[in-house]
C-alpha cells in the first residue's frame, strides 16, 4: 500500500493490487475486487468525510486531481464538498423539474378545464413553436433566448402566429412566477422587438347580390353531402366555424328548433343557444340519416371526420370546399359568413345587441348579460327565421332591399 506521502502513476496504478492507494491531499485509489474508486478523504466539522470521485478508468488520474483540489478549495473557504455536491445536485434535479417545457405542459393541463378545446389545442400548437426552449430550466431563459424563436416564425412572414407565440410564453412565465418557479417574465422585455402586426378583416361577402350569387354557387356543390350540408347550415347560423363543425346531434332538439352549445365548447365558456329557423331544420333533418346515430352507429357529430365519427371534420373542410367553388381566401372564408350576418342584419333594422347575442359575443356587464339572455330569446328566434327567409330571396335573385324593422 502507497503511504501519504507518496504520488501515485499510470503504472502505480496498473500495478496496484487491492487495498487503499494515495496520492497525497487525501486523494487515494481504493482498489476492490468490484472496481477501482477515486475517493478523498477530509475533515470538516471536526468530523472525517469521504467524498467520490468516480470510477478509474473512465475518471483519469489528472481528473481525479482536478477533483480533489476543487475540493481542496471549498474546504478552504470552510464550505463542505460533500454538502455542496448535495445541493448542487438538488439544484440539477430542481431545474429538471422546471424546465420551460414541463411547465408548459402543467400549465396547458390546468387550462384545458377552462379553454374550449379548439382553444387548447391552438395554445398546445403554439407553444410547440417554442419547443428550443423545453429542456432549459425557466430560471436560465432571458429576453435574447425568447427573442431568437420569435425570430425564426417572423423569418418565414408569420408576424401574427409570433405575437402569439410570445403572449402564450408570457402566460408560461406569469404561472411559473405564482408557483415560485420563475422570477420574471422575460417575454415583457421585448415590446417593441416584433415586426407590428397589421390587422385585415377578415373576407366576406356582404352585398346582396354577391351573397345571392355565393347561396347559388353552394347549391351546385358536388362534394361529400356532409359537407354540402355544412356550406348550406354555414350562412343560415353563422355560427363560430369550430362550433359548427362540432355540432353534436344530442345538442339539438329539432322538434323544438334549438341548438344548444355546451359551456366546454364556446369561446367565452358561456352556454350559447341557436334557434333554428325551418331552412335549417330541413337540412338537419336530411342530414340525420347519413350521420344521426343508429343501432349500429354512434352518430355523435353531425359533420363527421371522413377518416372516423369519433372527431368531427376538419377545421379546414368549410374553406376548401368554398375554394373548390371558386372563391379565393381574399373573397369568402367560413369564418365570413358571421360578418356577412352581422352587415346584412344591422343594415336590415335589427337591434345591434340582438345581433350581438346571437353571435355569442360577451357581454361586459354580467347583470345585463343575464337579462340580455332572457329579453332577446322570442326576439333572436324571430330573426333567425327573418334571416333565413331572407337569404332565400337573395338566392332566387329578387332585389331585396334592406328595410329598416321598427324598433320596439
């Protein structure tokens, strides 16, 4: 055995038997029928310790040196190693635990009680954009390294899709911070590093004319009959297109003329219920046998996924069967038909919070959001079949001019 004064070699070292073999400054080799162990003994505390340094050879007798002197200087400093190689470890473990990515996750999970699921599933998308950050620890991510992914989505002109990219990261951040994992939010330090957005409204089709001319040009539609039934049902409820397309056959009572839309699917998380004017009824109903439940089909979704009745279709189908009839995304989207809705009835005389209600917009004041619930029903059911009736005019080509309706 090596006494402590000594310095070991590499051919001290091959050449060691079993036993405990040092090199000086309480480095020694400890030599086991299980392996050879870089080990250090000190005091601290008026107490001797024991601290590893790994397994030779794949720790070498220089590293094992860098080791014990690393060491070497704690204890001068009066700090012991081993306790500071347990809290840096704590450390590893406590920022594995709080990386941008799992807090992500925690925080979306949380949501999703709250969100729609059109809502959340668009929030998960976004923040996959920011997926360079997932495995760096919150407390280690600045402005510059937010800034970067921010800055690859604008390369590629998305300005828009980078804005909100950075709103979800801030809210990550802002729950990180009521958690105590985080301390700021850096996302706040970049107002102004982004490409401004500029808003456009959204394409739709408002003059009567062209609405009669798009009502026609959707009847000649030679696609899937799910899909036509969608085109048709899109301007008689304008309806959000998520909602539409997720329309559920135990949400609608037919008999009675009414679509009621569960809190868990609306935007707002406000129950949203649609009168259906008789133009709707009959196109449900035609639609029912196709999709409606039956003793050998589940039938949850009145405008089932192609590909399985278990989803309902994509978000896309609306907008590419318009493309398919010719109208560009510049002309018409599915999302439209709400703003066609709203022009034509403001133009038409409605009341504007009837108008508002029917499209489940929020109402600020919850007092008046509940009496607005109430008030405007008979009068939303009233109008919805006005609507319908209405469209049917355009769409045989009469020139209906809009009246103003007096007021009650």
């Amino acid at each position: 055995m090596a006494n402590d004064s000594g310095k070991l070699t590499a051919l001290a070292i091959r050449a060691a038997g079993p036993g405990k073999h040092f090199d000086g400054g309480g480095l020694f080799l400890h030599v086991m029928p299980a392996g050879r162990y870089w080990r250090m003994k000190y005091r601290h505390g008026g107490r001797e310790r024991l601290l590893s340094f790994g397994v030779h050879p794949e720790v070498t007798l220089a590293e094992a040196r860098k080791r014990r002197d690393a060491a070497r200087d704690l204890l001068r400093d009066g700090r012991d190693p081993s306790s500071e190689r347990k809290a840096g470890k704590a450390r590893a473990s406590l920022s594995a635990a709080n990386t941008f990515g799992a807090i992500a996750t925690e925080w979306l999970d949380k949501q999703r009680a709250t969100l729609a699921p059109v809502t959340a599933t668009k929030a998960e998308w976004l923040l996959g954009m920011a997926s360079k950050l997932d495995s760096r620890p919150m407390v280690e991510i600045a402005a510059p390294d937010v800034l970067a992914v921010l800055r690859v989505i604008e390369t590629r002109g998305h300005h828009e899709t980078a804005r909100r990219v950075k709103q979800r990261i801030g809210q990550v951040f802002r729950y990180a911070i009521a958690t105590g994992r985080a301390d700021r939010d850096p996302s706040a330090d970049l107002r102004g590093a982004l490409t401004p957005v500029t808003s456009t409204a959204r394409a739709a089709i408002t003059d009567p004319a062209d609405v009669g001319d798009l009502l026609r040009t959707i009847d000649t539609y030679t696609g899937q009959p799910v899909t036509l039934a969608a085109l048709k049902l899109a301007p008689l409820l304008f309806a959000r297109p998520g909602n539409l397309r997720a329309m559920e056959w135990a949400e609608l009572d037919l008999d009675a003329a009414m679509w009621r839309i569960p809190a868990g699917k609306m935007k707002m998380r406000e129950a949203h219920a649609v009168p259906l004017p008789s133009q709707a009824v009959a196109i449900l109903r035609e639609l029912q046998p196709l999709t409606g439940p039956t003793p050998s089909r589940r039938g949850r979704y009145c405008f089932p996924s192609l590909r399985t009745g278990d989803r309902p279709m994509s978000e896309n189908t609306v907008n590419g069967a318009l493309r398919r009839l010719g109208y560009d995304k510049d002309t018409m989207t599915g999302h439209g038909f709400r703003a066609m809705a709203s022009t034509r009835l403001n133009e038409m005389g409605w009341k504007p919070d009837v108008i508002e209600r029917q499209l489940a917009h929020a109402e600020r004041n919850n007092v008046r959001a509940a009496y607005n619930r109430a008030q405007y029903m008979a009068e939303r059911t009233t109008m919805m079949q006005a609507w319908a009736d209405y469209l049917d005019q355009l769409k045989k080509g009469a020139n209906v001019i809009a009246f103003k309706r007096q007021a009650k």
